[in-house]
C-alpha cells in the first residue's frame, strides 16, 4: 500500500551502522547494555528529582525534562536498531519511518533549548542571586518548561509535514540506521529545496541562537565570578555551571555538525559516527554527567535506592 498519493515507496531498508554480519551478536550485546544504562540512569535521575524535594528546584526541574528527551530519543531509535539485528532484516514503513522521524527531531528541537533554559537559570543564580526566588518561581519554570516543549512539537510537525509531501520513487535504502532528514532527502525523486530551506533556519534557530544565548549567558556569568572574592566562592560558582557546559558542549557540537550543511555535502561514515553520540552516547553520559560530582543528586540516589529495591 502506498504511504499516499505522491509516495511510490511503501517502506525504506535502513543499511544499518555496521556491515559485519558475523559480529551482529556482539553488537546487539553492546547496544543493548548501552540502552538499558541509558533508560535506568535517566529513570533514576527523574525519580530523585521526583521525590527528593532538596532537589525541588529550577535546575533540577531543567535536568529531569532533560533526562525525559534522553528516554524519548533513545527508545525511538535503538529498539528498532536490535529487532533489525535480532530478526536480521532492515526494513521499516514508511509510516514508521515519519513517526520515528517526528519523534527524534521532537526530542532533538526540545533539549537544545532546554540547554538555553538552563543557562538562563544559571545566570539568574550567579548574577540575580538576591532575585532568584522571585524571578525563577514555579510558574515561571512551568511555562517556560511548556512553551519549550511547544516549540519542538512545532518545529517537528512542520519538517515532517515536508517530508511527507515529497515522492520517493525508488531506491529506498536509507544509509542510516534510523530515520532522520539529511538521508531521507538524499531519497527524494523531487526538489527538496524548501525541506533543505527549513532544516537550515531550524538549526539557525534552535541551534546557534541557542549557542549565542548560552554564550552570552555565561560571558555574564564569568564576568561575576571573576568578582567574586576568594577561590573557594569562585569554585563553588563555577562547579554550579561546569556539568552544563560540559552537556551543551557534547550536544550541540553533534547536532550542528549534522544539520549546518546541505545533503549534497552529506558524509555518511562521519555522520553516522556523530548520529551514534546524540543517540547513545549522549543519552548514557548525561546521567553521570549530572550526578557524579553532584553531592545533592548522590544523596538522592542513596534515600530512593533502597525504596526502589523494596517495590
């Protein structure tokens, strides 16, 4: 059946991150583990922020929908990624294929301006400190969290609106092993100029204004540090910001690489490498990002570990 009346493909073959066949085994052991690190270090973020209330506050709030996306993003792509492995078939429908689109560029969209939200945060604690309770209340923070979360949604629907009104009329491999746009494009029989157009301004957008907020964020923020008499005041203040920065870093590297250029330059080896960070990599790494030098989050983890062990 015909996914509409512009579209000849009914489903794409997704050729896969790797092409040892001998070794899918070892290869579905690994993701897998990755996965499931993944899923319960996010899980368990959420659940102390949930029911820790010392962590009831605006940058926790931040890092618990951030850890949220992670769960979003990795169990739209990997499930599918083992079943391929599992069944040893690398098909998907088109169908699927947009909803996983949809859905990866919903995740994608909503946790680079989280980052921004963030940074936001930051800034109001280090150079508002006085201020902070009365600007960062908890209906601020829940519209803030709400308009986030609307304008990722927005952004996801319209590129995958665009991309359902394109033909593709054969071959129907997607060198990728997940559905995302630069190779669905390389797949259309017809102009993808305004896709192209409209991935662009999303990264300008999303992506480097994101950047230039963060970096006009923290220019401020060091600017007071720096002000701040003795090293162990400037220490506390920039360990505040130092698992932030390292987060925004990793992310945003990855996604701008991926979208600030046209398909025409797309580079599948080097692309796959970077789409295996914001997928897997990423998703794993935030958890301990945000915990291990974080005394708060440690002392969480250790009230709801044994309740979770007793349910």
């Amino acid at each position: 059946m015909e996914a509409n009346n512009n579209t000849r493909v009914s489903e794409f073959i997704l050729a896969g991150l790797f092409d040892y066949p001998h070794l899918h085994g070892l290869f579905l052991g690994v993701i897998l583990c990755l996965f499931m690190v993944a899923i319960q270090g996010n899980s368990l973020i959420i659940l102390a922020i949930v029911f820790h209330p010392p962590l009831h506050k605006p940058m926790y709030f931040f890092i618990a929908n951030l850890a949220l996306l992670d769960i979003f993003c990795t169990s739209n792509v990997l499930p599918k990624m083992m079943q391929n492995l599992i069944l040893g078939k690398k098909t998907i429908s088109f169908n699927a294929c947009m909803a996983q689109l949809f859905t990866f560029l919903f995740a994608g969209a909503t946790e680079l301006v989280f980052f921004t939200a963030m940074a936001f945060d930051r800034y109001v604690a280090i150079c508002h400190p006085l201020h902070y309770v009365t600007i960062m209340t908890k209906k601020v923070c829940i519209t803030l969290a709400a308009s986030i979360w609307s304008v990722g949604a927005f952004n996801s629907l319209v590129n995958t609106l665009l991309m359902l009104h394109l033909d593709f009329c054969g071959p129907n491999i997607i060198q990728h092993f997940f559905c995302e746009i630069p190779p669905l494009l390389a797949l259309s029989c017809s102009s993808t100029y305004l896709n192209e157009v409209m991935a662009f301004m999303a990264d300008i957008f999303l992506a480097m204004v994101n950047v230039l907020l963060i970096t006009m964020s923290y220019g401020f923020i060091n600017r007071n540090i720096l002000k701040i008499q003795g090293s162990e005041g400037k220490q506390k203040a920039f360990f505040t910001c130092s698992s932030h920065l390292v987060a925004v870093g990793l992310y945003y590297s990855t996604i701008i690489y991926t979208y600030i250029h046209p398909p025409s330059s797309y580079s599948l080896e080097k692309d796959k490498m970077v789409a295996v960070l914001y997928t897997l990599v990423t998703p794993v790494l935030n958890p301990l990002i945000y915990s291990l030098r974080n005394k708060e989050v440690k002392v969480a983890f250790r009230k709801i570990l044994p309740f979770c062990k007793r349910n």
